[in-house]
C-alpha cells in the first residue's frame, strides 16, 4: 500500500522503508512538495506525533503516519525526552545534542545511566487516528562508538547487545529490537488486519 512517512528525518526514512518492507510504498512530505518544517509544540511524544501526522492528512488527504521519539535518561528526571531533537541547539545538531548530554550526565557521577528511546506513532488511515508505541531500554555510554545510525545512536548502549552501543550495529539488528521496530511492526499488522 502507499503511504506517506510525515517525517524529514532521512535515518528515520530509510529504517521505516526497511521495517515495513515490499508490501508498502512509502513517501516523504518533499515527495509530494511538502517541504516546510513542522512546528512541534506539543509537549508530549502523542501530542507531537499527532501534530505531524495531521498536517500532512490535513494537506493531502492521504493515509500517512508520523513517529515521534524521545530518549528518556532517568538521571537527567525523563530529559531530553520530548526535546530530544533540540536539546542542545534549536537546529537539529545530533553531535551538539550528545555533548550537552555527556555533559549533563558528568554532573551526576554514581547515579545509574539507564535510559530509553520511546517512539509514539500515529496512524492517519482513512481520516482516523490509530497509535503504535516501542520502547528500546539501555544505559548512556561515557564515550561515542559506531558510526552507523544516526541522532544518539552512538551514546546508546542497549540492553540487548551489551558490548555495543546501537551505531555499532548494522540496521538489520538495530530495526530488530528498536523502539521505531516495535512501533511500526506493530502498526504494519494493524494494517494488514484492517486495510
Ligand atoms: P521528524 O520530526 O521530521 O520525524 P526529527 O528528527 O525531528 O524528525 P523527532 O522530533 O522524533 O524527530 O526527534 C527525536 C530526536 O531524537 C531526533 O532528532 C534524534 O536526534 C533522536 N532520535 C530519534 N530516533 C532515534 C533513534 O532511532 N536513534 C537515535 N536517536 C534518535
């Protein structure tokens, strides 16, 4: 089926187009002339998620979806969670974002560095709202490792791969066991069952 991703996160884009597989088309909003940015002024993970995916239903009519994720650190009380895209900087600076977290985390030495990536999907599918959560849990790394994936990916060390942190996994294994994974897996067998 073809659907649009309300997303302009590229290392989102390419995870979806692998988790969801053959059986879906999917489009970005630049796809089909949507190119402005989406303001994201709610203040939950739902809220932002709905937004996203509203807008581009609202504009387009089409079924379409949105993900919006957070990393959770229990030290830092849930931050950056909902502000986890600007966390450190108003533009989207992934190296920027993973200092200032290093940084804040420095602060707390002996408190533990559990945290997790939480993903709130929203489905817009003929006109109505559904919803998918993941979750992928873990502890903040002290130092940078890997180079795949993308955002906090190299701080991440999942409870999974122990030895790893989630950019020195391939996107097979990461698309396994993630929260992005979890959500739209989820949702691909919602659709299958009611498309
Ligand atoms: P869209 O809103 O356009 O989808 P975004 O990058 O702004 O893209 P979010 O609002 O969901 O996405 O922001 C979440 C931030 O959290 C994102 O910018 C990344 O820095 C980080 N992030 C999201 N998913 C991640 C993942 O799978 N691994 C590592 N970091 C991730």
């Amino acid at each position: 089926m073809k659907i649009i991703f309300a997303t302009g996160n590229k290392g989102k884009l390419r995870e979806a187009a692998e988790i969801l597989g053959e059986g879906f088309t999917l489009m970005c909003p630049a796809d089909i002339g949507i190119t402005e940015d989406i303001e994201e002024t709610g203040e939950t993970l739902e809220e932002n998620s709905v937004i996203k995916a509203d807008y581009i239903h609202d504009r387009t009519g089409m079924d379409c979806f949105a993900d919006d994720t957070g990393l959770e650190v229990d030290a830092l009380g849930g931050a950056p969670g909902v502000h986890s895209a600007r966390y450190a900087t108003e533009g989207h600076d992934f190296d920027a974002n993973i200092d200032k977290l290093l940084a804040e985390l420095e602060k707390c030495p002996g408190e533990p560095r559990t945290a997790r990536f939480r993903s709130v999907v929203t489905l817009v599918f003929k006109g109505e709202r559904h919803f998918f959560e993941g979750t992928l849990e873990g502890v903040i790394a002290p130092a940078r490792r890997g180079g795949n994936g993308f955002g906090y990916d190299p701080v991440f060390i999942p409870d999974e791969f122990p030895e790893n942190t989630v950019a020195e996994l391939d996107d097979e294994t990461k698309n396994a066991i993630s929260h992005r994974g979890k959500a739209l897996r989820a949702m691909a067998e919602w659709l299958r069952e009611n498309a």
